[in-house]
C-alpha cells in the first residue's frame, strides 16, 4: 500500500485521542526558504473552521501512527453540515 503523502489542496481525516475524527485541508505549503516543510491546515469542525501550521514530520508521524486517512471533498463537506 502506497504511504499517505501532504499534499496541498488535499482533504484529510484525523483520529483522535478519544475515537474522535476532524477534517482537514491543506491549504498551502513551502517547499524550500525559511519555512521549509511548513503547511498551514484549515480544520473544519461542526461549530467552526480554523487555520494553523503544521511541520511536515508531524504530519508524517501521524501517518506512522495510522491517524491520517485522505478523504474526498464530499467526505470533508459532511464534518461541516
């Protein structure tokens, strides 16, 4: 099976702690400059949306911790409604 990669203007479902799922979108990302291997997330809840910066070895720890699953925008759409 092929290793979930960050990918920006990807959605993404994450486990929590508590069984718990949030979605996410990446929302832009540097590759090269001071802020190499930044992305900025914008998590979508059922009362609210925000933005923050994740490093890319957070991300891949998450997918090393089988937390991370890509999901569709429809899939996404139904964590707001």
């Amino acid at each position: 099976m092929l290793k979930t990669k960050i990918k920006v203007g990807s959605y993404y479902e994450l486990k929590l702690n508590n069984d718990r799922k949030i979605a996410f979108a990446v929302m832009y990302g540097f590759d090269s400059g001071k802020n190499k291997d930044i992305y900025a997330l914008m998590m979508y809840t059922s009362k609210k949306c925000f933005e923050f910066p994740i490093q890319k070895h957070l991300f891949d720890k998450w997918i090393d911790e089988g937390r991370i699953k890509e999901i569709t925008s429809d899939e996404a759409l139904a964590y707001v409604i």
